[in-house]
C-alpha cells in the first residue's frame, strides 16, 4: 500500500541528497548547502537522515520483504558503489541504508507495538551517548579520538575507511541511525492510524533534541543523539504539513519518491561520468551561474524521466 505523502517526503529526501552532491564548486557553495564540517547542522545534514526516516515510515504500512536479500544486494551496491568512485571503502551510504533497514525491521519485528518500538529508539540514542562518554569522559567527541573512529580503525582499518580516515558511514553510527528508523516507523503509524498528533511528537522530538545537546554534540558525521532527534522532529513536522496539502502539487517529488534508489545512482553515476572527462566543470564555468544554481539546474533536467517513470507506473525495486 502507498502512501503520496509519504513519497513526496521520500523524493524530497533525495532530490535533497542529489543536489547536495551536484555542486561544481564547494569552495563558493553558499554554507547551508554543505555538510557541516563536525559540528552543527546545515540543510544538507537533513538530507540521508530525512532518507532513514523515510525508510522507517514505510516499514509502517509494509515490511514482509525478504529483508536479508534487500539489505545484501543495497550493501554490495555500495560497495560497488565506491570502486567506481575509486574508493576501496567497505561502509558508505549505501552500506548505512541497509544495515539501517536490516536492524531496523528485525527489532520493528520483534518488538510489534509502537511504545515498545518508540523506547527502543530511545534505548539506543542511549546508548549511542553512553558509549561517546565512557569511551573519552574528558573529551568524547573530539573529531581524531571517538569510539566511532577507534571500532572503524580496529575492526575496517584505515586503508577501508572514508578517505583513509574518519568514516561518516562506520560501524557505531548504524545504532543511532536505526533509532532514526524507529522514529521514522512510529510517525508513519501516526500517519497510517490517521492520528493528527504528528506535529506534536515532532515538537517534543526537536526539545528533547535540544536539550540532549546539552550534553552531546549536535554531530551528522558521529550521528549523534541530539542529531538524530533533531532530524526525525523536524521530518515529523514536515511530513505532516506535505499529508494537510494536495498530493496533485507533489507529483514531481512523489514521482522521485517511486523511484529514489534508481535515481540517486543514476545521477551520481552520470555525474561521475562527466567529473571524469572534465565536462561537468566545463559546462558550469561557460554557463555564468553560481554553484548553487547550477547544482539545482542538474536536478530540475531528471524531472521528465522520473514523471515518465512515474505515468508508467514503472518502479525499480530492489
């Protein structure tokens, strides 16, 4: 059973993803365009939590897929994924979404009812905290001595992690990111049970996140707790506003939304494709516009496709 709403807020999530990987020119990106570099929270820090928690909502009107194979073949695109980036990287995005689903789903399983499922999500922000502290009491966030960046260096190595260093994709971070599925989950129920109290569980989500930051950093790089609440609050709030509106004036986002997996590849694969044979550049330094704009140009010229896809009824399932 689909939800237009819930593929608005799913397509808008990686269009978000898309644009933010597009720009031609980091060095003059406007700041809310790009990632922060540790600490903080930007518009591009929203984009793959928006993705996880879009992924647990859905969990909310189906998860009987075979989720072992799903999550397989997800990890080893990834991982495919990286070599023809050029990178021999086990973890990645790619690699987060899957584990993400995979734990996700089996506690989703086990657990049934939403206030179980709703504690688990805080039972692992929890511990996400917990191990940060007792792993570093005097500093556990410092960017080159974290638990995340020491279970990534013992277990991976760094000739496998992101770059040869910190990895924003590793190990620790799949806990916190499965809670953002749990809250993903539970706003769907709100949505599934046609309960109109989605903007109030986003509204404690977003105080709670803030005054978890009291303690913890606001972090998307160590997906930190606060990061995770503060996400998954604010995707509340919006999913509810895109459920009170139309879905007709959603249709080029809905019709991302059907599709999201084949068209993040898809653009970044092609984008790859044209960084190599300096194209991309070239065309954006002869065109006169700014960074920005060009990013948003590249993804306004896949809208056809993906409404082409989407008249057709043609999904692309994994």
């Amino acid at each position: 059973m689909r939800n237009l709403s819930l593929d608005a807020f799913r397509g808008l999530a990686i269009l978000t993803m898309i644009l933010v990987d597009s720009p031609p020119d980091f060095e003059t990106l406007v700041p809310i365009l790009k990632h922060s570099t540790w600490e903080g929270i930007t518009i591009a820090d929203l984009a793959f939590p928006g993705f996880v928690f879009a992924m647990g909502a859905s969990a909310a009107f189906s998860s009987r897929r075979n989720i072992w194979r799903r999550a397989g073949i997800l990890f080893l695109l990834g991982i495919g994924f990286n070599l023809i980036c050029g990178q021999i990287r086990i973890f990645g995005i790619l690699q987060r979404l899957a584990l993400t689903y995979l734990f996700g789903i089996l506690l989703i399983r086990w657990l049934e009812s939403p206030r179980k499922i709703l504690s688990a999500s805080m039972i692992l922000l929890a511990i996400t905290s917990l191990g940060f502290h007792l792993y570093a009491p005097q500093d556990p966030f410092n960017a080159n001595q974290n638990l995340s960046f020491a279970i990534d260096l013992t277990l991976i190595g760094q000739n496998y992690m992101y770059l040869g260093g910190f990895d924003p994709e590793g190990i620790f971070g799949t806990i916190p990111s499965t809670a953002s599925m749990l809250l993903g989950f539970c706003a769907g129920n709100f949505i599934k049970d046609q309960n109109r109290s989605l903007i109030q569980f986003g509204l404690i989500l977003i105080l709670l996140g803030f005054a978890w930051s009291s303690i913890d950093i606001i972090s998307k790089p160590l997906w930190t707790s606060p990061f995770a609440l503060l996400n998954a609050g604010f995707d509340s709030i919006l999913l509810a506003l895109i459920k009170f509106l139309p879905d007709k004036i959603f249709e080029s986002l809905i019709a991302f939304g059907q599709n999201p997996l084949f068209f993040f590849l898809a653009t970044n694969l092609i984008l790859i494709l044209l960084w190599k044979i300096d194209l991309y550049v070239w065309i954006w330094q002869i065109s006169g516009l700014s960074s920005a704009m060009f990013a948003v140009i590249w993804c306004l010229i896949w809208i056809p496709l993906a409404e082409f896809f989407y008249h057709h009824r043609i999904v692309v399932k994994v």
